[in-house]
C-alpha cells in the first residue's frame, strides 16, 4: 500500500454519567496538560493487510480569548513508524473551550489551525474540509450516532495504574477526499484522571467510495504518559 494512503487512513488517532464517543477529547484540562498515546494501525485493501504503529500525542498548549470567548491552543502530533524511519505531522488548532468537552463539536467550531507534515514549513488551513486535516476531523468530532455506556472494567494502563474505566461506544460519520466517506464503530475507554479523559480508543472503521468498501480496518490507540508542562511545537504559529 502507498505511503500516502496509510497517511490519508490516519490523517483521518471514571467518568459519572452518561458517556459518549466524542473523537479523542472528553474532557478539558489545565493548560499545559498532555497526553501520548501509543499507536496501532490494521489496513486491508484489495486483500492485502499492512500494518502501522507510533503515537498520538494531545497537548493543551496556549490559552488566548478571541470575540470575548475563552480559547484553547490544541495540538495533535501525530508519528507513524514506517520501516525503521518515523513520519511526523503536526496539527495545532484554536477552538473555544467551551465546546471542549463531551457531547460538544469541537471540530464545527475551529477558528485557526495549522498543519506541518513531515519536513515541510507548517502552513495555515482554513477548515476541517482540508484533506491534510482528516485525522483532526475524526479527533475533534462531535457526538456519535447510538451511543452506548459500558460498564466500568479494571485496566492496569502504563500512565493511571489500575483503574476503574467506563466506557462509551457509538458509529461516526466523516466526510474524506475525493467524495468518500469514513464511516467508524467506536469504543472508548474513559477516566477523569486521564488528561483529555480517554484512556483507550478501539476503533473499526471503512472508507467507502461511491457506497462501496474501498478498504477498512482498525485504529488502536493507548494512554501510555502524562505531562503537564507542555510547550508547543509551533510556537510562532498563533
């Protein structure tokens, strides 16, 4: 499989009450919080199956207030390991903070972001709809269709320990390039200790060109360290 497609796949990586699947953020923490996500990656296409791993990492990295509504600076790196070598893509994206949090659209409501693949210079995108800013359309989702709660489960996670987690599952819907569409099963586990909330993402997902299965697979993602002192990567981007 190309590279660019494996990168267009993932440029698509205890709560009290009702959860839901939300993308990758439930919670807003302090500004500085981080959290690294171990990665796993299951593509098959044309009966071929190529698998990838590397890291997700969600940083709360500045605090601005833009039309008199407090903002947060959020960036995602993204690293994809590929053959003894590593890919990076970062994004870093202004949204509200009110709308960071379960059962909000953080996505709908982007007011800057930017994006840097691999060696090139970051440049500014204006949308969701960019074909470089899939994966932060999935990330930044709002909530999905038939959520379901899941009983709490004892998970020994490398960052938390052993902890009590709930869960939430539920299908998402996102528009790719090209006219074609991803559609995602999702199961996350969750916990108020965990920075941005969620601990696990166990993801199936298709991507359908013209109504039909052009390929499909898994998306695994694993809490596996916490900071809070973090600092942008594309401090001059703002």
């Amino acid at each position: 499989m190309p590279r660019s497609l494996i990168v267009v796949l993932l440029s698509l990586t205890g709560f009290s009450g009702a959860a839901r699947a939300d993308g990758l953020i439930y919670r807003l923490p302090a500004d500085g919080a981080q959290g690294r996500f171990e990665m796993e990656v299951d593509v098959t296409v044309g009966g071929q199956q190529v698998s990838t791993k590397g890291s997700v990492t969600i940083s709360s990295v500045g605090q601005t207030t833009v039309d008199n509504e407090k903002c947060r600076w959020i960036e995602f790196k993204m690293i994809f390991k590929e053959d003894d070598q590593e890919r990076l893509n970062l994004a870093k994206v202004l949204i509200p903070e009110k709308h960071l949090e379960k059962g909000k659209s953080p996505g709908e409501n982007l007011i800057r972001a930017w994006v840097k693949e691999g060696d090139m210079p970051a440049t500014e995108v204006k949308d969701l709809k960019d074909p470089r800013m899939i994966a932060i359309a999935v990330f930044l989702a709002g909530a999905a269709k038939n959520p379901t709660d899941l009983d709490k489960t004892e998970i020994d996670n490398t960052a938390l320990g052993k902890i009590s987690s709930a869960g939430a599952t539920g299908d998402l819907e996102v528009e790719g390039p090209g006219g074609t569409q991803i559609v995602i099963n999702m199961e996350n586990r969750l916990h108020e200790k965990a920075p941005f909330g969620l601990v696990t993402a166990n993801w199936k997902f298709e991507l359908k060109a013209n109504g039909q299965t052009a390929l499909n697979g898994t998306f695994k993602l694993k809490l596996a360290d916490i900071n809070t002192t973090a600092l942008s990567e594309l401090p001059d981007k703002n």
